[in-house]
C-alpha cells in the first residue's frame, strides 16, 4: 500500500460527485447508487468495494488505483452498506432492490385488485416489504425495538387492508377506473401511518442536530418530525406516477381486441410498466428533499443541550 498519490491525490471519497443543493444534483446522486444493477454483484466484489473506501478514507490506496476506480467502489458501498453502521444490508432491503422488489409487487397490485383475497394478499405481502426496507434504512442512532417494529407492521397492515377493503366496496358502482387507483390510496395510507411508527421513538427523543462546523449541539423533536414528513413524501410521491397513470393506461389497452385475447400477459405487462415507472420515480422520489436539512430553533426549548 502507498499514499494516495498521482491521479488520486487528494481525492476524497465522501464528497459528493453532484451538488447536493440543487434537486438534479441529488438525482443523480440517487440514480447511482440506487442502480438496480448492483443487486446482482457477488459479494467478494462488494467486500472489495468496503475494503477501497476504507482505505480511500485514511489515504492508503493500491498503487496505481484510478479515480474511476474509487468512485465504482463508493457507488457498491453507498448501495449495499448502512451508511450509520457501514454493515452490509440485506439484498431485499437496499435501496437498490426497489426497483426489482418494487415492480413485482406494484404489478401484482395493480392486476388483482377485484377479488378481496387477492387485494389481501398483495396488501400485506407489500407492507412485508415495507417493514424490511424500512428497519434495513433505519436510524441507527435511535434504535427501534422489536415491539414498536411489530406495532408498525401491524398498523400499517391493518391500514393497508382496511382502506383497500373498505374503498373496493365502495366503488363496485364506481366507473372502474376509480377502483383501480385503490391500490394507490390504500399504500398512501400505510405509509402515512407506518414510518411514524417504524420511528417513534425518533419524535420522541428527538434526532441529533449540528451546527454548521458540525458539532453536536442536541436533540431536536421537530427535526425528526421534519424528517419523518419529508421520508413519508418521498414514498408516495415514489409510488404515485406508476399508481395512477399506469390504471388508466391499462383501462385503455384492456379494451384492444389483441389485448382480450392475451389476458395472461396483463400482470407481467403491468410489472414491466411499472419497473420503468419506477427506475425513474426512485431516485427523483429520494432527491426530493436534502439529506441535510437547516433549522431555525430555540435551543432551550427544542434541544436537549446537556446544559
């Protein structure tokens, strides 16, 4: 091993590639590491990607390590590892898999939604998936206990069900159309009750602010609501494209004579539909908002300042 030197001298791999102040600069940012494509690199691959950032970090790299390089190592890292913990996540709950995962799922949805067994099925089998995305991207520094992860699967399920149950038997003798967007409205509702309570504890302590030379200077109770908000934005807003354009897409090709004809091809034609919906909305959805985020408070009575 040898100081960084020659082309990568200096080069410090936690900088952003894109400004994070500006929405396409984040974009960007998420469409890169939100690359669906790194589901699918073997492991030694990314315990090599964890070992080059390491090193990137305390200016020790291989000899002749390029640029390219170290931003291809950063891309794995920031896809496969918490960014609290630096543990490798699990594959379904990466950010990474929310394309794939997510196309399956809002296909399926989307297809079966006129039976109560199926709407069931699909409702619970999405808020499954949920439930591991969210503890996989938790908050490391407010950890979640098995009781309020249990509380919030089984809050948001509960929603989830009812809405979509109760708004499909009030739209039986609605146009369609109007029965096909309760997938949507059924998942907007989950998300509105099950990333609050995933992160309670957060609104109850309060998360973690900085002054701008970052240093610690308390907990803060309406940044973590701030924060909450702004994650349960970005998860409908995630959703929303491919869960109301793609019914009334659907409403239109299912009247084609050819499209009658090949009826078992309506789901996997919706997944598709729905994977290009979101391998946009993904990163667009993510880049809503900054990661960090400026707040004007009165310390004494929103921080706990140790004082």
């Amino acid at each position: 091993m040898s100081k960084m030197e020659g082309d990568v001298s200096g080069f410090n791999i936690d900088a952003p590639r894109w400004d994070q102040r500006t929405f396409l600069g984040r974009v960007k940012h998420f469409f890169n590491i939100t690359d669906p494509r790194t589901v699918l690199v073997p492991e030694r691959e990314l315990d090599w990607a964890k070992v080059m950032v390491e090193k990137s970090r305390i200016g020790v790299v291989p000899p002749g390590t390029q640029v390219e390089q170290l931003l291809y190592a950063k891309k794995l890292y920031d896809s496969a590892f918490h960014p609290d913990t630096g543990e490798k996540m699990n594959v379904i709950g990466r950010m990474s898999f929310q394309v794939p995962g997510g196309m399956i799922i809002t296909g399926f949805m989307l297809q079966f939604y006129r039976t109560m067994p199926a709407v069931i099925f699909w409702q619970w089998v999405n808020q499954s998936f949920n439930a591991l995305v969210n503890y996989t991207n938790r908050n490391a520094a407010s950890p979640t206990s098995l009781r309020q992860m249990a509380l919030s699967y089984i809050s948001a399920t509960t929603t989830a069900v009812a809405t979509a149950v109760s708004m499909n038997m009030l739209t039986k003798k609605a146009p369609p159309l109007l029965g096909r967007w309760v997938p949507f409205a059924a998942v907007a509702a989950a998300n509105c009750v099950n990333i609050p309570m995933m992160r309670q504890q957060e609104l109850i302590e309060g998360i973690c602010v900085k002054d701008r030379n970052d240093n610690e200077i308390g907990q803060s109770r309406r940044a973590a609501a701030i924060g909450i908000t702004q994650v349960v934005i970005s998860r409908i807003t995630m959703a929303a494209p491919g869960m109301i354009l793609l019914p009334v897409l659907m409403e239109r090709l299912e009247k084609l004579c050819f499209m009658k004809k090949v009826k078992v091809l309506h789901a996997p034609l919706q997944v598709m539909l729905s994977g290009c919906f979101l391998i946009f909305m993904v990163p667009v959805a993510c880049g809503l908002f900054p990661q960090k985020w400026r707040i004007i408070t009165f310390l004494p009575a929103e921080c706990n300042t140790g004082a």
